[in-house]
C-alpha cells in the first residue's frame, strides 16, 4: 500500500502516480503535487499548494508550512548521529529522538539539497540547488554550496 | 502507467524495469538503456547508446546526446527560481519558462551530480560525483565540486 | 520482479514495500532493514543488523559490514571513469573493472552522500549527510563537506 490509510490527504491533492510513491502516517494539504519516488514518514507535515518533486524524502519531525516548493532528490533528516543498533538490536523508535525541522510558507529548496535537521528555512527563501543546509536560512535569503551560505538577502522576483 | 503513450522509444531500448520507471512526453534513442526509479520529462530528449542510472531525474528541456553517460542520482534542473505558487493557486507551465541544458555526445556526468539549468556540458566532458555544474563545461574537461570546477582539461583515457 | 530469485536474504530482513525496491544477486545479512526506492546490485553483500535507507543505490564491489547505517539517497560508485560505450557499442562487464568499496562495521553514512570507489570507512566512522567520499574515512572520524575532510577524530556518543 503505497499510500497507507493512516495519510491523511487534503482535498485535490495530485499524486499522478500512487504506485510509485511511499506515504504513511503524514498529513498533505489541500492541492498540493507530490511526484513520483517520494517518500513521506508519519509525523511529517505538508502544508496547501506545496509541490514535492520527484526522489524526495520527507522524514518524520519535518513541518512544511504552505506554498512550498521542494525540488527533486530532496533529502531531509531528523537524526544528527545515527546509528543503525543499540543494545545489540536495530535501533527503534526508543533509541532517537527526533530532531524537527521546519520549512516556512513560500520557501523553495532546489534539487539534490540536503536538509540537516533542527533547521528553519524562512518564508519565501531560496535554497539552492545541491545545498547542505546546516543553520537556519533567513527570511527571503538566498543560500547555496556545502555547507549553504547566505548568497543574496533577498531573492530576485 | 509508468511509461506512457507518449514515449517514443527507438530499437532495442533497454529498460529492465518498466514498472519502476516514471517516462513521458519524451524521445529515448536506439540502444539506450534506462534504469529502476528514473524519470524523464516531456520534451526531453535522450540520444542513442546512452546510459541512465537508477534514481536519476530528466527534466523538460534537457537534451542529452548520443553515447552520454549519466550516473545514479542526478538531478537535472529547468527553473532557475522555482516557486510552488503564482496567482494563488499552483504554479502552472504558463507561469515559467524552461531554460534548456544540453549535454553533448560522448560526456559522463557522474553520480549524485546536480546539473543546473542553461548550461552545456561538452563532448567528452566528465563531470565529478556530487559537483553541482553551474557553468559550461568544455568538451574533455574533468569538473568537480560544489560549485563544479574544471579539474582537468582533458580526461584520462 | 523487484527481489529477483538470485537475492540471498537472510533471516528477519525487513523489506516493507518488495515492490518498490530493486534487488539482485546480492546478500544481504540478517535482520537488516531495507527502505522503499534502493537498488542493490549483484555482488553488493550487506551485513547483519544494518539500516539502509530509502532511495539508496549500492552497487556491485560494495561490501557493507553489520551494524552500519546508510541514510537516504546515498549512492555508491564502482566505475572511476564511466563511460556510456566502448567499441562502437553500450559497454558491458567486458569494458570495465570493479573497483571495490568497504564499509567497515558500525560505521554510519549520512543521507545524500556519495561514496567514491576503492575508499573504505573504517569502523564506527561518521560520514556527514551530502559528503562526497573520496579518500578512506579512519575508524571512529567524522568527514564532512565535498570532498570530504576529517571534521574529528572520534565521533561524539
């Protein structure tokens, strides 16, 4: 069940093709796109008329406020040390705590960017494409390279 | 249907997963071979005896020419300032332009690289794991890093 | 078939959705957790009680020891200069040869990373999330950034 029943989708919500996509436990909003080979976990948050592009991961801790636009190969993260065991047996749920991020209305992060967690992307910033965001990007800024800096205070229209 | 109608795929074209792969609107040349959890884009155009990893994006706009080598992971890109909405709905094609990328006969890009839009990578040209091309590549220059820089005027045979 | 007949699984793995991986002629170790949209090429071996995560590609030469976290979307190499053809056609196994890659116990590779052939990560070694690996990682160090340098000498517990 590539879409689990525990998703709960807004109204218009399109997801072209439902066989190729891996949701569970999360919320979408209202006319939000989400492509193919994305994978959103439960506790993660999609606001309204956000575009989730293709070969995305949206992990659990992730809030994505409205009019949001996440590139493709988009990699988000919830676990600053992980660990695959503990105490001799794969790590579960007991042995993390996650760390939430939080993408604000209007933001954009280009593809192939990777997202560390405990960040918080600013309204209608722009974070560019294959960026490692390591600390929160400023309202309107522009951030780019390994790890991401301020590029531009404020995106061109 | 993962590869739609409107795909017209040349002789003896190679795709060992079709349920896997997310193909429309475009031009796949004879003898090319396309791997699991790949998406090609409308109006992208793939030549002959190519190769296109797993988990790699094409985008509208880009045209990839004949013998090319594209690795796992790559993420092509056709909007320089992406944003979710316009008008207070969803962005729609009337909303933005697509900048053409070409990549020319003969070149390999390498995996998880991030190709931004407009540019051109030339004929034999290697493009580094990971870089993030952001200009021109001349034909037989090695490129790598963030942003991808020519490493090399002529790759090693 | 998306977990072809050549896989050699061992006990308790745990594949949640077999339909939207692609797995072939490797092995894979027990009780190992494998994540939606990840290829595993034949001649990949994956050891016990390790984590590999959504959209990750392992290819033939990978030899993944127990107990080690792989993020998403991270993508390993085994070809230093790929090329799509040789001899006027698509290369095959004939035209190139593996170079091998070693990840050493308990060692942990951040989402988005990539890793460059012939390098091994030592043991319990921390490779950041988008880090582009190209030289051996020693036990215990954490790298980051691209190319990846040593960031500490031992990661923190």
């Amino acid at each position: 069940m590539p879409i689990a029943p525990s998703v709960r989708l807004g109204r218009n919500v399109a997801i072209h093709h439902p066989d190729l996509v891996n949701l569970y436990g999360c919320v979408v909003g209202d006319d939000t796109k989400i492509g193919a080979f994305v994978e959103i976990q439960k506790n993660a948050t999609i606001g309204r008329l956000c575009k989730i592009s293709s070969h995305t991961f949206v992990c659990e801790g992730v809030s994505i406020e409205d009019e949001v636009f996440v590139g493709h190969g988009v990699m988000f993260i919830n676990d600053r040390l992980p660990r695959a065991t503990a105490n001799a047996g794969l790590q579960t749920e007991a042995d993390w705590t996650v760390v939430p991020t939080r993408v604000k209305r209007g933001a954009s992060i280009g593809s192939g960017a990777v997202i560390m967690c405990g960040v918080t992307i600013g309204e209608r910033a722009l974070v560019g494409a294959g960026a490692v965001v390591t600390h929160d990007v400023p309202p309107d800024a522009v951030v780019a390279g390994v790890p991401a800096r301020v590029m531009a205070r404020e995106a061109s229209r």
